[in-house]
C-alpha cells in the first residue's frame, strides 16, 4: 500500500484509489495522481481517543465552495476512506489502528 495512489476528477469530483501507477480517466479527461505533502501547522487536524476509536475534526471551513473532500487512513495491508461533503460536521472515526498515515484533501487546495 506505500504506492497508493488517489484521483480526484476537478469536473464531477469522483474519487479513484489504485495500488500503483494506473492511467485513470473521467469525465472525458486523464486524470493525475494527487501529489501528497505535509500539512502546515495551520492545516493540521485534531485526534483524541474515543472508546476504540480515533477521532479526527478540523477547524477547516465545510462551505459548498470549500471542504475537505475526504480523509483517508493508509497501513501496509488496509485503507480506510471517508468522504465528507460540504455543509456537514468536519469530523470522522477510524478504528484505533497503529503504523499508518492519515491523509486528507481539501476541493481548493489539494
């Protein structure tokens, strides 16, 4: 899973994941994979323990215009993807698992 990959189509929003290099189309239009980069400190999500869960929220806006389009937990054999829509609460819940990275991608900025 360390070559996982995502696609965000900028016309209809379609997510795509793949394991590795892939030539991925929608919308009429090749899509590239999202280039990942460390949050800045303004950026930076908050996770506390709940039950056996983590919990994850962000301060970031939720409007129609700009959200944070999906958050995603990747370990060496599982990937965990939840989508977030604009207008709801900026939060989810992964299972309390160790050895991963989260990630997460925001409709204006990557």
């Amino acid at each position: 899973m360390k070559n996982a990959k995502y696609y965000v189509c900028p016309e209809c929003r379609n997510l795509v994941f793949a394991t590795g290099d892939a030539e991925i189309s929608c919308c009429g239009r090749k899509l590239t994979a999202l280039e990942m980069k460390k949050a800045e400190p303004d950026e930076k999500l908050s996770v506390e323990i709940i039950e056996n869960d983590w919990y994850i929220t962000t301060s970031h806006p939720m409007t129609k215009e700009h959200y944070i389009s999906f958050v995603a937990y990747v370990r060496f054999d599982r990937v965990l993807t939840l989508k977030l829509y604009p207008e709801q609460n900026g939060e989810v819940r992964f299972p309390q698992m160790r050895g991963g990275k989260l990630y997460f991608f925001c409709n204006s900025h990557g």
